[in-house]
C-alpha cells in the first residue's frame, strides 16, 4: 500500500501541509517520477493567468502537463482535467475541506541561478549539462574538447571554430565535440550571435542552415535572411563577412569558419 508523507508549517493565518500522495499510474513518460500530487485551496488556482481545460482521461491529462511548457499544476475531476501556469510551494497545501487534490511538478524541482528545474528535467548550466534529481542538480555532461564558452544565457554555450571547412566538415567537426552546428532557439538569438561573431573578425562563419532548412528539419523563418537572400534553395547558410556577417546563402562546399553550439 503506498504511503501518505506531511509536513507542517505555520502561517499567520492559515496552517498549510504538504501531502504527498500516490502519483497516477506511471506511462512511458515516467509520471509518477515527475508529477506529486498535494492538497490546494481553489483560491490558490484563481491566481493563475494561463488555464486550460481538457475532457480526457487522468493519464492522458498527466501526460498533457508533463508536456505543456507553462503547465505546472493539474487538477482533475469528474473527467475533466484543468492546467495551470501555478508554480506551488513547497510547503504549499491546505487541510480545508474545500482543497483539491492536484499533481506539480515544481515538488523535488532544482533552483540555479533564478532557474526552476522540474525533477527528472535536463538544463544547460554554464557548459554543463545538468540533470534535476529529487532537488539536486546532477553533471550529465561537458562538451568533448574544443574552446566553448558560455556567452549568455539567450545563446548558450558556443565555440566558434576558426578552421576553414564546407558545411558538412563544419557539422561533422561540431558533434566531434558532443555537440552541432549552431541552431537558434528562437529568431532573433540568430541577431544576438551575428553581433558576436563581428567581434570575432576573420572569416565568415557557417551556421546550421542546409537547403533552407535548420539542421534540427525546422524551416527558416524569412526574417533570418539579408535583403535579397537567399538566392537558391540548396545551400547554407553564413554569417557572410562581407555582409556585416548578415545571413546569406552559399555552396555548402566553399570553405568558412563555424558555429558549434553545446545544448
């Protein structure tokens, strides 16, 4: 039989526990290792700024915010499943009759600079890659070799290669290092390291754009590209020099500098 675990804390005006309670069956994801479920007061759930609402099963509504970026809070009832954007305490739970059990995955979570890390979540940390484990941070990884830095925390952990190489040389020599070829998480990172690689000086610098497409298969957003480009649709993409190192498109066989990006 599973077991039920409680802490108390006093407030100036309410007596808050947490109950842990037995975690949904488990599924291929591992839920029972990343959500808990605790007792919440319905005011707690008014203070959400993002909802939504499901009709479907318990598991699959588990599954739905363990895959949901904002959700970290699920309540379910009479076969409906509500998300919320809540990040609970803690010591955040309520002995009324009126709380309703709902799952987190903020309990065991991992904090790092101003970072919040679900349990069972991987980070990157400096050049590090971090696994988050009952609360503590665990060293999964470093890159293999090369001379990566941590830039920000907008472009991450980057090494610019400067060997001249084609593309396909360039990627292959990036996952050398257990990492690839530099793929922005959003648009205008691309902004942020084409301001970078001016610093740098030298040559152009590849990056991972092959036939129009990102190396991870997703396609390129227009705003990317310098006016008038890209002028074919089987090359790759540059930081070109001679452009103010603006994105142009190339042959993949000519020969530049690279990007390499540690995630």
């Amino acid at each position: 039989m599973a077991r039920t675990s409680a802490s108390v804390k006093r407030s100036s005006s309410l007596c808050f526990f947490v109950l842990l309670l037995p975690s949904f069956e488990g599924n291929a994801i591992g839920l029972s290792q990343s959500l808990r479920c605790i007792k919440v007061p319905p005011v707690l759930l008014s203070t959400a700024t993002v909802t939504k609402s499901l009709a479907v099963s318990r598991t699959i509504c588990a599954t739905a915010v363990a895959q949901t970026p904002w959700a970290h809070l699920m309540c379910y009832s009479n076969d409906s499943c509500s998300m919320y954007d809540i990040k609970v305490p803690l010591n955040f739970a309520d002995l009324s009759q009126e709380a309703l059990t709902c799952c987190t995955d903020q309990l065991n979570a991992c904090t790092d600079r101003n970072k919040t890390i679900a349990h069972g979540a991987v980070a990157l940390f400096n050049c590090t890659r971090m696994k988050c484990n009952n609360g503590n941070l665990e060293e999964i990884a470093e890159p293999k070799g090369g001379n990566f830095r941590f830039l920000s925390d907008q472009l991450g952990c980057l090494y610019a290669h400067q060997v001249a190489m084609n593309w396909l040389s360039a990627r292959v020599n990036c996952q050398s290092y257990d990492a690839d070829i530099y793929v922005p998480n959003h648009d205008q990172d691309v902004v942020a390291l084409q301001n970078h690689v001016k610093t740098l000086g030298g040559s152009s610098y590849w990056i991972g754009i092959n036939s129009l497409r990102w190396a991870n298969g997703k396609a390129v957003n227009s705003t990317v590209w310098d006016i008038g480009q890209p002028e074919g649709n089987t090359q790759c993409g540059v930081f070109f020099k001679d452009a103010s190192y603006n994105v142009h498109d190339n042959w993949c066989t000519s020969v530049y500098y690279s990007v390499c990006q540690f995630k």
